[in-house]
C-alpha cells in the first residue's frame, strides 16, 4: 500500500502547480544532489529575437531571406520562431524540398532546386562550406546561411534570462545542490548566463549525445541527479537521470510523456520548491 503522506506530498506539489507522476519521485527528489539543466526555456525565456542580420555584399538571391524563413517553417525550434518573427509573411512561390532538422545543427533542404543550410556555423562545417569570418569572434548565438554550396551570412539572434533564475540557484544552493548547465547554444554565451547566474559548471556546444555522456559523467560522481528541460531532443537525457524534470509550458509532448516532474507554468523557482515538498514528504512518511 501507499503511505498516506505521499498523497499530501504529491497534493501539495500540485496545488503549486507541479506534476509528480509517482511518491517514489518524492523520495528521489529530496535526496537530489545535483540539478543538470538545459538552458533555453529552463533559465531563459526561450523566446529569440533577432538582433542583427549580416550578409555578404551580393548574396546569391535577393530574396535569400524569404527562403530561410520557408525552410524554418518546418521547425518547431525556438530559433524557427525567431527568424518568422523577423521576415514576416512566408511567400507562397517558392518550391521546398528535402528538408532535414539535423540535431544540434540546423536545417538543409532545398529551395528552388539550390541546397539551403541554415544553422550553426557546425553545420556550415558538416558540409564543407567555408566562410571568411571567424564565428568564436562574435559573443552573441548565430545562425549561418549557406546557398548553393556557398556562404551568405549570418543573424545573430538573443533570449532574456528568467526573471525567477538566479533566485533558483540561489535556493538550490541552500539545499546543497551541485548545478550543471548543458546546451546546444554557443559555449560563450552559455557560460555567460551561467556566470550571471552563479551555475556551477557550464558546458556549451553540445550534441544531443554529448549531454548523454555528460550525465553519465555527473552520475558517476553524484548520488541523485535531476534533470530539468524543455524538451526539444532532450527525450534521452531525460531517461538517463533519476528524476526527470519538464517544463510543461514550452515542452515538447514527448519530454512531458518521459519526464517524472512537470512544472505547469515554466517557473524555475518550481525546481527547488519540488526537493523542498520531497525532503518534508519525507519526514511524514518515514
Ligand atoms: P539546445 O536545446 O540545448 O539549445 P539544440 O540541439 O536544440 O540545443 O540546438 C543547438 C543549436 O542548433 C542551436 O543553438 C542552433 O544554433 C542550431 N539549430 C537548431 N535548430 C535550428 C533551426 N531550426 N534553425 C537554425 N538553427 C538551429
Ligand atoms: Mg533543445
């Protein structure tokens, strides 16, 4: 049978808007030493806005930008978002074809019958495009364009941190709790916010396999770790960690099916609050 105090513990979870999907997550939650989390939608808003468009001097078609938001309009990543926002209105006569979302990377496909790579400088790289400018100079997130083989330019694009973030692991501090940030973004700008933030440890520039590989590292150290994320490809870190975290707002429908925990209204402040009602849970049950 189900002690009773587990019903109070998953009852007052939710009145605060936090889902738990079992009293064994209660018990996990409150021996939580270590929170690994993603970035974008976890500390961030993870809503991008375009801060400067940079193209070269005679791009390939003047309407170069109306094929990166076509391609972009097969993507549910933030940054799709972003560059809709940005152009504006899609246009109805161009012809797209063999569109690919390559994790950690970006977009490829075809516009007009012209390869289109729209992503990180990574994926530039992936497939053999140069470019003559050196992406480590530029601090901000960047999105690169490549047309027909050849390098167009880049948009810099930037989220706002939290309002609550800092606040969180300052909290989580409290509750002797390690912080790792793991993202796919720009390993500058991630430490950067994570910096601000006070984090732990920061790493950035990461494939989805790579943050496998870092929790299996975490986990060799620490006891009970959590992972928080808003979803896009975070589905197998997710299952690796002990207690699995979602934001529910902005998370896919498959990292809320995965995750142990889902916090409904996307505040960080919810993660400490959660270990807090696991470690009193607790203490009535035991
Ligand atoms: P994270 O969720 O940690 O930010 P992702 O794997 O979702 O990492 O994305 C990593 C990087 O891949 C992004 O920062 C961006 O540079 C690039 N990227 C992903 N999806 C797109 C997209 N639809 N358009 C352009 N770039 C993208
Ligand atoms: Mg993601």
């Amino acid at each position: 049978s189900i002690p009773l105090g587990y019903f109070g513990g998953i009852g007052a979870a939710s009145r605060h808007g936090i889902l738990v999907k079992g009293g064994n997550f209660l018990d996990i939650l409150a021996d939580v030493d270590h929170i690994v989390m993603d970035k974008t939608g976890t500390m961030t808003e993870g809503v991008f806005q375009v801060q400067e468009l940079n193209l070269i001097d005679q791009p390939a078609i003047p309407e170069l930008m109306d094929y990166v938001n076509l391609i972009e309009s097969k993507s549910s990543h933030p940054v799709a978002t972003a560059i809709h926002e940005y152009v504006g209105e899609l246009k109805e006569n161009l012809n797209l074809s063999d569109v690919e979302e390559i994790a950690g990377h970006g977009l490829k496909g075809k516009v007009n019958g012209k390869d289109l790579l729209v992503g990180n400088f990574k994926l530039l790289d992936k497939f053999q495009v140069t470019y003559p400018i050196n992406p480590q100079d530029i601090v901000y997130t960047t999105i690169a364009i490549a047309y027909d083989g050849q390098y167009q330019g880049y948009l810099t694009i930037a989220d706002k941190i939290k309002a609550t973030a800092a606040e969180t692991i300052r909290r989580l501090h409290q509750l002797k709790v390690k912080v790792t940030m793991l993202s796919g973004d720009k390993s500058s700008v991630v430490k950067e916010v994570a910096k601000t933030l006070g984090i732990d440890q920061a790493f950035g520039d990461l494939l989805p396999e790579d943050k496998v590989n870092q929790v299996k590292q975490i986990k060799t150290q620490d006891k009970f770790v959590g992972f928080v994320g808003d979803g896009v490809n975070d589905a197998p870190v997710v299952a690796l960690s002990d207690v699995g975290i979602a934001m529910g707002g902005l998370g896919s429908d498959a990292t809320i099916e995965t995750a142990d925990v889902v916090i409904q209204d996307d505040n960080p402040l919810k993660i400490p609050m959660a270990i807090q009602i696991g470690k009193k849970t607790k203490t009535i049950v035991w």
